[in-house]
C-alpha cells in the first residue's frame, strides 16, 4: 500500500514538473487559497494593488531601506532603476519619496506586472519609467544613466547571475551603487534542495533559485563591484520582515504574553534564520572607478 502511495506521489510531482503555471497563474491561485492566506499578506501580492503598495510603504522592510538610502546619498533624490519590479510595490514607495524611478519589469501582467505598475504609479499620482524587458538585455541607451539599482528579491531568479551583475555595472553611472535585498542563500547543493522542495511557491512555478555566499561574493568582484555591507538574516528587519516583536507576541498563549519571553523567542527566531536554507541576505555594493 505504501508503494502504490509512493508511486502516486512520483506521478502528481512529475505531472506539476510537466506544468508548470507562470507567475501570473501562480498568484491567482494561491490568492484563491486560504492556506496561502498569511503569505499573500506578507509578501505584498493580494489582488488589490494600492493596498500592497500602502502597507509596503509603511512595513519595516522599506522604512529600514529609505533610511539606508538616504544616508547614502544625504537626503538627495536620486536617478533609480529598480530591477524585477514585479507589481510596483518598491518602485511605487521609492516614487513617492522623490526619487526618479524606471521599473525594469519582464511580464506583462496586470497583476504581477508591467501594467500593475503603471495602475498602482496612476493611482498614487507618481511617475514611473517601465522597461519591459530582462535585466540581462538591458538597452544600450540606458548604461551609465543611474545613481542606484536597487533589486528587490530579484537578483537569486536572474537566469545568469554573472549577466545580472555586468548590467548592473552598466547601468550605473561613475561610483553608482547596486543595492539589492532579500536574496536566498544557501550553503551548498543539498541545502538547494531542501530550500527548493520546501518553497511554498516554487512547486507551482518552478523559478525559485538560490546561490551560495561566496557565488555571490565573487561574481560581485569579477564585475567591478566593491562590497559596502552585507545584511545578515537577522541582522535587519529588511531581511527577517515579516517577523517583528509584536508578530511574535500575537502568536503567543496570553499567559506568555510578557517583554522579556517575547524578545527572548524573537531572538532565538533571528538566530535559527542565519542557518536556514534559502535564507535571505541582503548587499550594498559600490561600482569601482
């Protein structure tokens, strides 16, 4: 009996293998999901697009990277090319802090794409560039044109990371900066694995991927970047987002609902995320003169 389960388990994996939804597909479905119910919320990707662009703009995650921004460039709004810009979320907040901003964003789609940005840039009276296009073929007339490109979960799917890095270099203008966030890293081929197998979306669509610390370490320097910081796990809340004291204080019994036991268990929570599979690291980068 227990073989024949098996044997069905193989079939269903090799039949999702064989069908992969895109990524439209794929957030309308988990969308539909009450499973997947927590995560459209943590991830910004519900149906309504203004909704994710608000609460983004207000999460930890971009007050932490605004802040981060700003004292690099001491307050200046600055020239930005946001790299896989997905539904607008992060091209849309940076907008309303001023800064001149292209959306690089390949689909097309109203719901995770091209047009999601340009409705959620309409609604929030901003303006928004969109280059519609793969990082990797980024047009001639756009090298050397930006202050920062700043990548949002973006640089682990590029389907070279090598390629990914070079274009960041063009696209830059003299000492620009590469600011990229929330990236999976792993330690090895095994550890791929795991992170792979246990994604809550990749089984749907097949895009996720993840590097080693020192694959990206070393293609930044084989590209002419130097590195300015690198963001542990649980070192910034634009990395351990959506957690945050008072997320772990709601999930607590009342009965343990007390300062010292809740920070306590958010920081053994911060320390298991360094050593998680598919854990997200975050990197500063400087264009070499």
């Amino acid at each position: 009996m227990l073989s024949q389960i098996q044997l069905l388990v193989e079939i269903l994996q090799e039949l999702l293998k064989n069908h992969r939804m895109n990524w439209h597909d794929t957030i309308i479905s988990i969308q539909k999901s009450d499973i997947h119910k927590d995560l459209v919320l943590d991830t910004f990707i519900s149906s309504d697009i203004n909704f994710n662009i608000k609460r983004y703009s207000e999460s930890q995650e971009f007050l932490e990277i605004n802040k981060i921004i700003l004292k690099i460039y001491s307050g200046r709004k600055i020239k930005i090319l946001d790299v896989g810009a997905g539904n607008g979320i992060s091209s849309i907040a940076l907008a309303k802090e001023g800064h001149y901003v292209t959306a690089l964003e390949p689909d097309i789609s109203d719901l995770v794409g091209s047009q999601a940005i340009k409705f959620g840039a309409n609604i929030n009276k901003v303006k928004v560039e969109i280059i519609h296009t793969f990082f990797e073929d980024l047009p001639k007339e756009y090298f050397n044109s930006f202050d920062l490109v700043f990548a949002r979960q973006s640089m682990h799917h590029a389907r070279s990371l090598n390629k990914f890095i070079l274009s960041a270099n063009k696209a830059l203008t003299k000492a620009g900066y590469l600011f990229t966030v929330r990236d999976h890293v792993v330690s090895n081929k095994f550890q791929k694995k795991i992170f792979l197998k246990k994604h809550p979306l990749h089984r749907f669509y097949g895009g996720e991927n993840a590097y080693t610390l020192n694959e990206y370490l070393k293609t930044f320097s084989k590209n002419s970047f130097e590195l300015e910081k690198i963001y542990k796990p649980s070192s910034t809340p634009i990395n351990y987002h959506p957690w945050c004291i008072e997320r772990v204080n709601r999930r607590l019994p009342l009965f343990l609902r007390n300062t010292i036991i809740t920070k306590v268990i958010f920081s053994i929570l911060k320390f298991r995320m360094n050593f998680q599979s598919g854990r997200l690291y975050s990197f500063i980068l400087r264009k070499a003169s």
